[in-house]
C-alpha cells in the first residue's frame, strides 16, 4: 500500500482534517472543501497587521500548507563575489547566487544584475561559485521542523516565498527546485535565449552545472521527508511558451525528469508540483511524462483551467486556477466568492483541485479580497 493511500485509510472516523483533506484531493477523491494556499506580500502583511495586530495571517486564516526553508548562509558574500560585483551600480546588494539586487520604487520589486552577463563562457560557468545550499548546517532542524508542523496536521512543502519581500520578517532561504530561471538569473534572459540559439554548447554548460547541484537539493528534501517538492521555471508567455517546445524538449525536459528522478529515488511518495506561469499547453504531456503531479498555477489569463483540467484531470491535480491578473486586484468580494465556487464546481468537481491565487498576492489586491477567498475557502466547522 503506498503512503498516500496509507495516509488515506488512517484518516478519523466523522473528522477530515487538513492532511486527509490534502491527500484525498491529489488522490482525485471529493472532500467537503478543496485544500488552500495563499501568501501575502509585505504590504498585505501590514494591512493584515493592522486589522488583526501582530498575529501570523497564516495561522488566522487557518492555511494548511505551510512553507519549509532552510537556513541562511554563513559564508562572506561580499569577499566571495568581490570579482564578479564590480559592475555593479553602488549600493546594489548582492546575494548568495552573486546576483546584484538594485532596489525600484515600487514594493518588493528589484532590478537582476547577473554576474555572467556580459561574460558567459566556459572558463566563467566554471569558476562563478555558486551557494552551499548542500551544506549540512544549511539543514539544521529542517526535518524536525517538517515533523512539528505534521505533527499539527499540516501539510508540508519547500518554501518559495517566505523571507522579508513576503512579509513574514524570515531570513530563511527557499530552495526550490528551478533550472532554466535559475540559470538566465545568472546572465540574464535575453543572454541566456540568444545563447540557447547560437552558443548551444555555453547554454548547455550553465544548465548542466545547475541541474546536477539542483538534483543534490532534490535529494536533500526528499530525505527530510517533506510533503511537497516544488519544482519550477517559468517557461510560458501570456500567449504560448517563451521558446519552441523542441528547444524546451531539447534543453529543459531531460534536466527536469533527472531532478524529479534525483528526489524520488530518495523518497518515491513525495509529491511533485511544478510551476510555471503563462500558457503552458503545449508540454503539459510531456510534464506528465517526467512526473509532474501536480501543476500550477493554471493561470486563466493564460490558459483556461476548465479546459486543461477536461483534458489532463485524470492525469493531474492542479493548483491555483483564481486570478491575480484580474480577480484578485479588479474584482469584487462577490467575483472573487464566485470564481472560486466556479473552480470548485468544475475543475475540482471530481477531486484534484488545491484551490489559490495564482502568484503572491501583491499591493494592487483589495484587502477585502483576500478576506472573501480566506473566508469562502475556510471549512466550515
């Protein structure tokens, strides 16, 4: 019997709680409300702050998929990058990845300064260093934080959000599990397309690099025993994918089964979810094929969600599916309860649906927003 459906039968006589409801769901069974996920950005934070004082929104909204992070790093980043940050404007910050961060005007939002732009070669793919993110004090009590939070019958997942920009003050570090964005970061996205056309072999080179220290994170979550791994690279547009699907076959689609690959040979019931925004259509098979089990955020700007769960829904859970191009910063309290009652009564109609926001929720999104999903999507008790 395999561990989801073992978490399954075990489930409480006349009670569902929050990691049955999960399990069920991703099983394609009916339960009384489909999982739920959201995350407030700094501003919503503050607005949260002052309705309700100084109380995790997660907690209050009762969100049952929590976040796990491992730790932030001990090494000397202005040392270790001092060769690769002398183009940098004054006052950038520069992270682990050597990535300079300029700070805009608006929000949470930076401008990516890439420590190979300008210089993508071998020679320098090479010698950049990149994070220990495998270090053994970087995963200090990660498994004895996935164990508290189960133990309080929450679903456990590695983080992506989190951290300061988001609004929960964390300097924890999310490790998920990306290869193409990852990698453009590094040089940016113009250098890194060109490069996939005309350098194949340099393109080839930072991927590789990044997979094989990727595939090691994999493996890191898996043994800590964590719900969920996500795994993601924005791959889509608003109209179709950022590159032809056989230079995506050809440069991303093997990377992605070897990290897949890389986490379940360590635990094969930990779960799969992969993310990319925009319209995606065209390799959804081909996620299937390598894995993936469940797909986010099902943008409907993008793509229509009732239409990709008609087709893979047998095959797929999905996650996200509620707007935050249009819903959540241009519609009412009503449109938001009704676009979710809508995803609910067709896309989970048979099970397979976590229900959320497809991107953090940013300061255009309506306070009274956010408390009309929380609201609608809470189980009644």
């Amino acid at each position: 019997m395999s561990e989801v459906v073992h978490r399954i039968c075990t489930t409480k006589r006349g009670k569902m709680n929050r990691r049955d409801r999960f399990f069920r769901t991703i099983s394609h069974q009916k339960t009384d409300m489909p999982p739920y996920y959201f995350n407030l950005c700094a501003d919503l934070v503050h607005k949260f702050a002052q309705k309700y004082g100084d109380v995790d929104y997660r907690d209050i909204y009762d969100i049952p998929i929590r976040e796990v992070f491992i730790r932030p790093t001990k090494l000397d980043i202005q040392t270790r990058f001092r060769d690769w940050s002398d183009k940098f404007p004054s006052g950038c910050e520069v992270n682990e990845w050597g990535i300079g961060l300029q700070r805009g005007n608006t929000a949470h939002f930076y401008k990516m300064l890439g420590p190979l732009a300008g210089r993508m070669t071998a020679k320098n793919i090479e010698a950049l260093p990149f994070p220990d993110f495998t270090a053994n004090y970087r995963w200090d009590g990660v498994t004895q934080q996935i164990q508290v939070l189960r133990s309080h019958d929450y679903i456990t997942m590695a983080g992506i959000y989190g951290g300061v920009d988001s609004g929960t003050g964390s300097v924890d570090t999310p490790a998920f599990i990306d290869i193409f964005e990852s990698s453009w970061y590094l040089c940016g996205l113009d250098e890194m397309l060109i490069a996939m056309y005309s350098q194949p072999e340099v393109a080839e080179l930072l991927l590789e690099r990044m997979t094989v220290f990727k595939e090691a994170i994999a493996q890191r979550w898996a043994a800590a025993d964590v719900d969920i791994i996500v795994y993601g690279d924005d791959v889509g547009s608003q109209n179709n994918l950022m590159m032809s699907g056989e230079m995506w076959r050809s440069f991303l689609k093997p990377r992605l089964a070897r990290v897949i690959k890389a986490a379940k040979s360590v635990n094969p019931d930990v779960v799969i979810l992969y993310h990319s925004d925009g319209n995606i259509m065209e390799i959804i098979p081909d996620l299937i094929e390598v894995g993936v089990e469940i797909l986010n955020p099902i943008q409907p700007e993008c793509m229509n969600p009732v239409e990709v769960a008609v087709k893979y829904g047998s095959q797929l859970c999905f996650w996200g599916t509620v707007g935050t191009q249009t819903t959540f910063p241009n519609g009412s309290q009503d449109d938001v309860r009704h676009i979710c009652r809508h995803m609910i009564d067709t896309v989970g109609k048979n099970g397979g649906l976590i229900l959320a926001p497809t991107h953090i929720l940013e300061p255009d999104v309506p306070f009274e927003n956010v408390e009309a999903f929380a609201e609608y999507v809470k189980p009644k008790t």
